[in-house]
C-alpha cells in the first residue's frame, strides 16, 4: 500500500513529519480527503480538526488558519497552529475562548482587533471540539 508523506509546519516548529495511510483536513470549502496519487492542490485551510490515518490509528490535531499544497504523494500543511489532542489544555482554551467572546463585545474595537479576536475565538473551538470529540 502507498502512502503520502505528511508535514505540518507552524511558525514555531515543524509539528508533524511522517509517511501517513491518509489525511483529513479542514479546508475553506469543506473537509476534504486526501489518498496517495491525489490530483495536485492549493487551498486554504480554516480553523478545525485534521485527522491523520496512520496503520488503522487516527491522530486528530486541532489546526487553525493556512495553507494546504499537495503535490504527488505529499501533503505540506503550513498553519498558524496545530495542536495534538493530547496536548490540547481544556481549561485554558476555554479561558481564551471566553476572554475573546467577552472581548468582541466591545464595540470600539478596530478592524483589526475584532480580526484578531475572531481568530482567537475560531481557534479555540477549534481546539475544544478537537478536545470533546463533539459539536460546540
């Protein structure tokens, strides 16, 4: 069985780096799949869970905003963030969820600070239903 190579890349580090069965990602125009020989890609990617199929095992990551290129049997992800599950903590994107909510009420806010907000707030649920495996 063939398989794609897999990278993640944030601007801190490279988050993930390995020969994956599959991989499905968040994309601005819906979920989308991606099997070795896939057609080459471009896309946005949007606030979500991307899962990854490994050997029958399925790692889920809570990503935020970026881009998505797949090119013969490689997937580059390159995101403002990507979380594994098991290092999601529950409580402080709870917190940070409810400080940018609390924060978008403000109606002084300038474009930029409302932008900034909303992508704390998108990456927070992003994170939770990554976390609660659920709708929020």
């Amino acid at each position: 069985m063939s398989t794609l190579r897999l990278e993640i890349v944030t601007p801190e580090a490279k988050t993930y780096s390995d020969d994956v069965d599959s991989v499905v990602i968040p994309g601005v125009e819906g979920e989308f799949g991606v099997l070795p020989q896939h057609v080459p890609l471009l896309t946005q990617l949007k606030p979500g869970e991307l899962r990854v199929i490994k050997g029958g095992e399925e790692i889920r990551l809570a990503v935020g905003e970026g881009f998505v290129e797949v090119a013969d049997d490689m997937v580059a992800v390159l995101t403002d963030m990507a979380i594994r599950e098991s290092d999601i903590d529950e409580s402080a994107a709870e917190e940070a969820m409810r400080r940018a909510e609390e924060a978008m009420k403000d109606n002084t806010l300038s474009e930029e600070q409302s932008a900034a907000f909303q992508a704390t707030l998108q990456k927070s649920v992003a994170q939770l239903r990554v976390k609660r495996r659920r709708s929020l």
